[in-house]
C-alpha cells in the first residue's frame, strides 16, 4: 500500500512538472502564458502614453486639488423671549405663516427678578470712570447695567434673590466698598417663550421676515 502511494506522489510531481514547463501543450494542458508578447497583447492603448517633461511635472504638483464641500451646520436649539400678549399675537401669525408645523411653539414661560449691588447714579461720565478705576484698585469686579434707567452707574454682581444680594453687598465692603446698595434692576416678567427646537439654515433663513414680530428680541441658545 505505501509504495503505491509513492508511486501516486512520483507520478503526480511528474505530471505538475510536465504542465508547468510546457510539455503537454501539444495535448491542450498548459497554464496561461506570462512571458512577453502575450502581455504586449494585453495592453490597452499603449501609444496613449508619454513621459511627463519637467515642466509639466511641476505643473501638475502644483495644481490645486479641489477642498470638499463644508459639511452643513447641524440643527440647534434657540429661543427668544419673553413676549406679551399682544407681542405674541403677532409673533404667532407670522410663525404659522412663515415655518412649518412643529418646528416652533410658544410656552408660557416666567423670568426671575434679578438683583444687583448698584453704585450710582452718578452725575457725569468722568465721575463714572473715575470710580470704575477705584474699584480697579481694591480689586472688585464689575458689570454693565441692564436697566439704562440706573445709569450712569455699576453693579458688582447681580442675583437671583434680595437675600443673595446682601450677602454680595456684605462681601464688597470686606473689601472697602462703601456705598454701595442692593437694588432691583429687573422684576419679574411672565410671559410666552418662543422655542425652535431643531433650527437649521432653512429655519433661519425664514425668520429674517420675522424681526419685527420678534419685537427687538434675540434669539439665544436654548437653556439646558
């Protein structure tokens, strides 16, 4: 039994050994020439073909490669407010007019009182700058007002409570502030909130009509 295997094995390398080198092609067993000219043969338009001179190499490196189209920017989510009734009425006609159903609403919303430790009014711009520079010296920070009927004057932190605004102004005279006070800048405001949940270009490009229906109001980030 094994020496018919071997003889098997002798006899397969033979046969492999025969068709790689030729020797039945007479008897149509060959395997696929790869010597020249079979790949001449195989050739697609070669006379297409031609050496690039100096010149042109540089050129070609040279060319600039055209940069991909910058991706669109997502959606976002923006809100604008608060509106009275009659802002409301307005902004809600224009919004049913002007975007599709379900890309907006209007929600009743209420905007805290806000708090400041003021310093003023004070009777000039150069008495304004003058202080401003104090408070640079004892290292107390201060804000713009929101409320022009308080100015000329400062706040050195605003807050959300009465309470929380005399523990600032208690701060500030640790640190030689004087006469400063706790005052209301903003009261509380209720009214409706406009909210586009998922504003892209398109959405934008639709409220330009609206600004006078938005009644001066900016549209922000919505908060989280």
């Amino acid at each position: 039994m094994l020496r018919l295997v071997v003889l098997a094995l002798l006899l397969a390398n033979a046969g492999y050994f025969a068709w790689t080198h030729g020797l039945l092609a007479d008897y149509g067993f060959a395997p696929a020439a790869q010597a020249e000219p079979q790949r001449l043969a195989q050739q697609i338009r070669p006379e297409a073909m031609r050496l690039l001179t100096a010149a042109e190499a540089r050129q070609l490196d040279s060319t600039p490669v055209a940069a991909a189209p910058a991706p669109a920017p997502a959606p976002e989510c923006l809100q604008a407010g608060l509106f009275t009734p009659e802002q409301t009425a307005a902004l809600r006609a224009g919004l049913e007019n002007s975007l599709p159903i379900g890309s907006w609403s209007l929600e009743s919303s209420t905007e805290p009182g806000r708090w400041i430790v003021y310093m003023g009014k004070y009777n000039s711009e150069d008495a304004l700058a003058k202080k401003r520079t104090e408070l640079r010296g004892l290292g107390v920070s201060f804000e713009p007002l929101i409320n022009p009927a308080l100015g000329p004057g400062l706040s050195l932190g605003h807050y959300g409570s009465q309470a929380e605004a005399e523990r600032g102004l208690a701060g500030a005279a640790t640190r030689g502030v004087r006469t400063a006070k706790v005052v209301l800048e903003r009261p509380e405001a209720r009214g409706q909130l406009l909210k586009l949940p998922a504003a892209d270009a398109a959405i934008k490009a639709k409220l330009e009509p609206l600004k006078a229906q938005l009644a001066g109001k900016t549209l922000q980030a919505c908060n989280s």
